[in-house]
C-alpha cells in the first residue's frame, strides 16, 4: 500500500503485484477485493501509527497475521474489536545487532545491495533533514556519510 511514485517503482522490483494507493475503509476494501472478500494472509504495519495499525487490522483475514515493525506512536488497540478481529498481532523490537554482522558481510561482498532503498544522500552533520525529507515522503530512505576531513 503506498501513494508514492519512489516507492511504488521499488515494490514492483522487489515483487510487487498489486498497488493499493487507497488508505482507512477504501484501502481495506481494495485488500478485500484483491482476495476474493477473505483478506490478506499476513499484514505487515511499517508506520507505527493509529491509522496504519487499524488499516493493517482490518486487511488481515479472520486468522490472519498482522506483524509490525519500529515503535508505535500512541496506538491504541480496543481490546474487545482486536479480539473479534480473530487476527493474531505481533511485534517487538527487531534484534539488529544479531543480524548486523552477517549483513553487513554481504554488503562488503557485493551479494545484496541495500542502496536501493537509499534515494538520498546527505552529512551526517544533516541527519534532522534526512528525517524530514523520510517524513514528507521525498525520500524514501536518507544514507548519512561523515563529513570529509
């Protein structure tokens, strides 16, 4: 699900088949379309907000999996419809460091590129714009480099 030109180009490089540009109950009934009425097998929520947990929520199938990434900010979940949901939710902190090393041996060895996802490079001493520019949806990820000597 996006509204982004950047980052729908880079969905459909990695796979993508569908794009759903629609958010709250239009988005849930573009998902539900898709599947036949039923709703996706497994959700994952990548924006940590109230409108993109609910919208992850009620994509899922009864059954269904919705998994999120990164901190929430002030979600909250009425118990009662998560558990008429029939939806299994989970989350937590991603163990980056377990996966660093690997990872960061695969860059060096040129058998991933992560660049992808970088559309923006900047000092490290302009890392509050970064973050603007990942906000507003000008970049789809900011690559900090130190400031040369």
């Amino acid at each position: 699900m996006s509204r982004h030109q950047s980052r729908q180009k880079l969905a459909r490089e990695f796979g993508a088949t569908d794009i759903v540009t629609k958010r709250g109950e239009d988005g849930m009934a573009c998902i539900k379309e898709l599947t036949g009425g039923i709703g996706a097998d497994s959700v994952l929520e990548c924006v940590g907000t109230q409108e993109s947990m609910m919208q992850a929520i009620t994509s899922a199938r009864k059954g269904g999996c919705v998994s999120y990434v990164g901190v929430p900010h002030g979600v909250e979940l009425d118990g009662e419809k998560l558990f008429y949901s029939h939806v299994h939710l989970h989350g937590g902190p991603a163990p980056v460091r377990r996966y660093l090393p690997h990872l960061i041996e695969l860059v060096w060895n040129r058998k991933i590129n992560p660049g992808k996802v970088f559309d923006l490079t900047l000092p490290l001493d302009q890392v509050a714009d970064g973050y603007r520019a990942m906000d507003e949806r000008r970049a789809i990820k900011a690559l900090l480099y130190p400031k040369a000597a």
